[in-house]
C-alpha cells in the first residue's frame, strides 16, 4: 500500500520514523518465527554435533530454532541477531 520494500521495513530508523509500522512487522515475524516449530533437520544436526568433540554452528537464521532445539547458546553464532533479543543503536 505504501510502496515498502522489506529491506525498507528492516531499516532501524523505521523504529523511530514509522514506529506503528515498524513494530506491526516485526510483530508479524516475530509471532510467524515463534509459531513454526523446528523442522527434523535440526535434530539431525545435533546429532552430528554430539559425536565431535568440538563444534559452533553460524546461522543467518533469526528465529532461535538451533537454540530451541537444545544447541548449546554459547556454540551458536547467529550473524544477523535473533529476534528474542532486540539491540537498539543510537545512530538511526
């Protein structure tokens, strides 16, 4: 309707220009990410993960499901953050 690309809509400044906007489509993500249950891979992965002796894992996945799936927080690496944990910086 307005002509929002998704790269506009995850532009931090969206947060402070067109908050309404900005929280209805995190919100929308977040309740669609939060609501899809890991799918079998991840168990696989594990499993893998179990037999080595040292192992991380480094996603660009945003939905927490390495973490919900029982991976450990400290070997996992999500490059483009988790939408549990939302880190405002203070040049929008």
């Amino acid at each position: 309707e307005r002509g929002l690309t998704y790269s506009d809509l995850c532009r931090p400044c969206m947060m402070k220009t067109d908050p309404a906007v900005a929280y209805g489509f995190w919100g929308k993500c977040w309740n669609l990410y939060r609501d899809t249950p890991p799918h079998k891979g991840y168990s696989i992965l594990r499993k893998w993960c179990a037999e080595k002796t040292s192992w991380y894992v480094y996603t660009s996945n945003v939905d927490g499901h390495f973490k919900e799936s029982g991976f450990e927080k400290t070997r996992v690496l999500e490059m483009h953050g988790c939408l549990d944990q939302w880190i405002a910086g203070s040049d929008w």
